[in-house]
C-alpha cells in the first residue's frame, strides 16, 4: 500500500516515539508521570496541569 499523505508519516512518527517512552518506563503510565511531576519541580514550569481555567466574571473584572 502507498503512502499517500504526508500526516501519516507524522502519526507514524508520533506513534514510534510514543512506543519508545512506553518502553522505557515499562509501560507504566504512573512511571510517565511521576518523572513528568519530577522534571516539573525542576524547572519551575508546570508540565502537567489538571486544573481547569477559571471562566472570567460575566461583567469582564477579575476579583
């Protein structure tokens, strides 16, 4: 079968990369985000925000 769009070499690509961290953390998705939560305290950036946003006040004005 012929590759005909350019988005299925990018899933495959995605797929592949997907297939190597699940491997390397012994498809444990606790292990993915533990060391995600553990790069996080590193940086100083949120890598995983299960927060949802704040819906803004319906006359526009933050409290």
């Amino acid at each position: 079968m012929k590759q005909a769009a350019t988005g299925d070499l990018v899933l495959q690509e995605i797929w592949r990369t997907k297939d190597k961290l699940s491997v390397a953390r012994g498809h444990s998705i606790d292990r993915l985000f533990a060391e995600a939560r553990e790069r996080q305290k590193h940086s100083g950036h949120r890598v995983v925000n299960l927060q949802r946003p704040r819906k803004a006040p319906a006359n526009g004005r933050a409290k």
